[in-house]
C-alpha cells in the first residue's frame, strides 16, 4: 500500500468512535502503516457530537484531515454523517449506522430531526453503505458493538490482513466482552457478501 488513507470517524458519545478509531489504527500499524490520530470530544458526555481524524500511510506527518480530503467516513449515526459530510473526497465511502440519535435541541423540541438522510446520503455519495448496525450488534450479543459492526464492513472494504483486525479487537477490547465483539465484527464483515 503506497498511498496515505485518511478516514474520519463521527458519532454520538457512548457510541464507541474513539474505541472504534484505536482498534483501526492498531489494525494499520500491525498492517506495517504509519498512524496519526486525532480526537475532538466536544460535550461528548452529554451526548454531543464525537469525531475522530485518523490518517494512516507509508509517509504521514499531520493528524487532521483538511475538508474535502477523507477517503472514508464511518459515521455510528446518520445525522453525524451527514454534518461531516463535507470532509469526504470525491469519489469517497461512507460506512453509516441506520441508527438515529436525536441531538439536545430535537430533543427539547426546539428542532426537528432532519428527514430523509440515508436518501441524500446516497445521492450525494453513490459509495454509501448503510446497515442497521444496532440490530446486528444486538443480535451479536453486545448492543454495545454496533461500533464493531461498522469496524467488521470497513475491514471487508480495505487490504489490511483479516488476522490484523482480530488481533486489534484482542489487544483493545476487555476480554469479558471479546466474544460479542468478534461476532459483531464478522456481522459486518460479511454484511455485503450474503
């Protein structure tokens, strides 16, 4: 692989993202690839916006993805895809959860939760692939997995050996949750090829 990967990861907080982005770059670095990572919390905690820049290649200096640049955006909820959507090249992928998570001002009712998002995802990006991650990660065994779902789609997409991602669950992962995780990565992995 000669060439860098800049892949932005978004979602809610408690959705796994910065978890998510740790387990890719120990897959790319046991894949031999230079790795930088950046994380922007936000009001993570109180269910704000998360956002993860990971750059991975043979020569790669900086850990910010510049708008208009992001070979692939994973995105554990659709409206965070959409708001990031901005940073994707063209010609780019995008990985997204079916999952919608109203943000505190839908919540309070001051606004409504855009409609119509997995449609102009697709238009807009004809490389989108969209899963109900949740239900996968439920019927895995960890609901908490969705994250590992998307992980288990990306990994089909891209040339890092399938034994690099396994090893990156072990070496991240707790061991009382490992089972699940594996299952809902395979989930994913094989989503497209059924």
């Amino acid at each position: 692989m000669n060439k860098n990967i800049n892949l932005l990861l978004a979602g809610v907080g408690g959705q796994g993202t910065i978890l998510a982005s740790r387990i890719i770059a120990y897959a790319a670095q046991c894949s031999g690839l230079t790795v930088k990572l950046s994380e922007i919390h936000g009001m993570a905690q109180r269910g704000g916006s998360v956002v993860t820049h990971l750059r991975m290649g043979e020569d790669v200096y900086s850990p910010l993805i510049e708008p208009g640049t992001a070979d692939i955006i994973i995105a554990t909820e659709q409206l965070e895809a959409w708001r990031w959507l901005p940073y994707l090249k063209e010609g780019g992928t995008v990985i997204v959860n079916s999952q919608q998570i109203p943000p505190v001002p839908v919540i309070l009712g001051l606004k409504e939760y855009p409609s119509g998002i997995l449609e102009r995802l697709i238009k807009n990006v004809p490389q989108t692939y969209s899963l109900n991650a949740l239900e996968s990660a439920r019927a895995a065994g960890n609901e908490k997995a969705a994250n590992v779902v998307l992980l288990g789609l990306l990994a089909s997409r891209m040339d890092f050996d399938k034994e690099c991602w396994e090893e990156a669950l072990k070496a991240v992962l707790p061991a009382k949750i490992l089972e699940p995780n594996l299952k809902a990565f395979q989930t994913g992995y094989h989503y497209n090829n059924e």
